[in-house]
C-alpha cells in the first residue's frame, strides 16, 4: 500500500469510531432522558409541556457529570 492509501483508510477509520462514538453517546443521553421523563411524570411535573424539555435538560446534565 502506498503512504497516501493508508492515509485514507485511517482517515475512514476515525471517521467510522467518530460515527459509533456519536451514536453510543446519543444512546446514552436517549437512557438519562427516559428515566428522567419517568420520574418526573411520576412526581408530577409540571407543566406537562416543559417535562421532555426538562428531561433532556437533566440527561445533558447527567452526561456532563458522567464525562469529569
């Protein structure tokens, strides 16, 4: 293989891990925001128009302490 192929095909490869990183990570904040939808519902929250809103919001949250 020449230099430049082997270039593209790593090039392909971090670009293929970044993709799956992605999804995993969104996999991830899709598990926080279900729980916290449920709780939330559970407890009540209102108003029911800001409940996804604030279950994402926790989500976001509960990822950025899941990161330090």
């Amino acid at each position: 293989m020449k230099l430049q192929d082997e270039v593209e095909v790593a090039e392909q490869r971090m670009r293929y891990a970044e993709s799956e990183l992605r999804k995993l990570k969104q996999g991830i904040r899709d598990d926080y925001a279900r729980a916290a939808l449920t709780g939330l519902l559970a407890y009540g929250y209102s108003p029911r128009e800001l409940v996804v809103e604030e279950a994402f919001r926790i989500a976001e949250i509960c990822l950025a302490d899941r990161a330090k």
